[in-house]
C-alpha cells in the first residue's frame, strides 16, 4: 500500500534507538526525510546514516535533550515546517507511590505531558496553515491499565492523553490527525530495565523475569520495534485520515478489554 506520504517532512523524537527509531526506519520506507531526536550524539548519528542508507531519504539528526527549553529549541530550529511530529521520551523510573515527592511529579509531567504538548504547540499551527499534518504521541498502555509501579508515567502519560483527545478534535478540520500509540512491552531498553528492576527485588535471573512477563503475554511474546513503527506509519499515512484523537493499543493482547 502507497501510504501517500512521500516527499513529506517528518521530527521524530527518541529515535536512536528502540521504538523511537522503529518509526523513523517505517516512515523512511515511505520515502519520508528525517529529523531524528536523541540524547546519545554517537547512537543518534549512527542511526541517521543507517536510514539514510537504507531508504536514500534525507536524515537530520539533532543531540538534544527533548524534555527541555533549550533542547527543544535546538531541535525544532533545525527541523522548521514539518509535516509529521512524533513525539516520545524516555519513561519514569518505577517506584511506589509513598516514596514519589512533587519534584518527581513535576520531572515525570515535563518529560512525558509537557514536552510533547509544546512541540505540539509549535508545530501544528503550520500544518494547520498548509492543510495537512500528523501528529503520531507514543504513549504507555498503562493509560488504559495503570501500572502500580510506574504511577509517575500513568499520570505524565494520561495527562497528555487527556490533552490530545480535546485539542485532535478541533485540528481535525484542517486536514490535521494527532493520535497516540500504546505500546505494551516491546523488545526495547525499556523492558530491559523493567525486568532487571523484577530480577533483582524477586531474586531471579533476568531470563526468568522476562519468560515469565511473556507467558503473561497472548503473543508469548515481546512486541518488535519495526512492527510498532508500521502502525506509527500507517497513523501518518493520508489513508488515516478519517482516525482522530484515538488511542490505538499495541500489547500482544495482555490487557483484558472489550474496547
């Protein structure tokens, strides 16, 4: 399938790796240039020449700590009038709800809820102008299902939620979509860390935390970047445009839900 959306211009965030750069390798595919987004300068650079090798599209790639002032204005000074925004960074740690203070709060709200509404804010009012934008947010699906020890991602990461379903409404007009993704547990960093934090307080190997959240799993499986970056593609494409503000789940089916 053409997905339509060649030639456009897209900043994705968090992309030097895991499912950041799940989306970016996916939207490349379509012939998309680039502007990536990480901290790490040495993986982010490494990931931009892989792309642009691979898909002969134009990759920019942009060190920069997305979750602050300056980092965002560094990175939106070179990404100018985008077509696609795909806005992600990095999770919380875990921990329990006793031992969080309002400083913690306030760092988690910033970096999963604030960041991503003011590269929003930047960025929809030219797509708006020109007719046509995406906004991609990838989430948690602990905004369907909280997660006892990431409560400062369930409330950063349902926050924008909230955000997102009253604002796609009032874009959708202009031929501007904004969604969110939801990854369960994929085969990233991320899950890395949430195993060794479950091998450590229960006494096993990582092996065995990790077999034991995938028999959890329907799949019995981890989900794989490059297939969460399809659906983030396909969220972008000119063939989505009837989708507003949803909220679309991607966990091998381990939440329970009719809907």
């Amino acid at each position: 399938m053409d997905l339509g959306i060649k030639g456009k211009r897209a900043l994705v965030c968090a992309a030097s790796k895991g499912l950041g750069k799940g989306c970016a390798e996916a939207l490349a595919a379509e012939g998309v240039d680039l502007v990536i987004n990480a901290r790490g300068e040495q993986a982010l650079r490494d990931t931009a020449s892989e792309i642009a090798a691979r898909h002969g599209v134009q990759v920019e790639a942009v060190a920069a700590d997305i979750t602050s002032d300056a980092g965002r204005a560094k990175v939106l000074k070179v990404a100018g009038e985008i077509d696609i925004l795909v806005t992600n960074a990095g999770g919380p740690p875990a921990g329990h709800w006793q031992d969080w203070s309002r400083d913690d709060f306030i760092k988690a709200i910033d970096a999963n809820m604030l960041s991503a509404i003011a590269l929003i804010q930047v960025a929809v009012p030219g797509m708006i102008e020109r007719g046509w934008g995406r906004v991609v947010n990838i989430t948690s699906q602990s905004v369907r299902s909280p997660i006892p020890v990431l409560g400062l991602s369930n409330t950063a990461r349902a926050g924008l939620t909230g955000f997102v379903a009253g604002m796609s409404r009032d874009v959708a007009r202009h031929g501007v979509n904004v969604n969110n993704l939801l990854p369960g547990i994929h085969a990233t960093d991320r899950a890395d860390g949430l195993d060794g934090g479950v091998a450590k307080a229960e006494g096993i190997t990582i092996e065995e935390a990790r077999a034991r959240r995938q028999a959890s799993i329907p799949t019995r499986a981890y989900g794989e970047a490059s297939d969460f970056g399809a659906a983030c593609a396909f969220l972008c494409s000119d063939q989505a445009k009837f989708i507003v503000g949803q909220n679309l789940l991607l966990d091998g089916g381990a939440l329970n839900v009719t809907m």
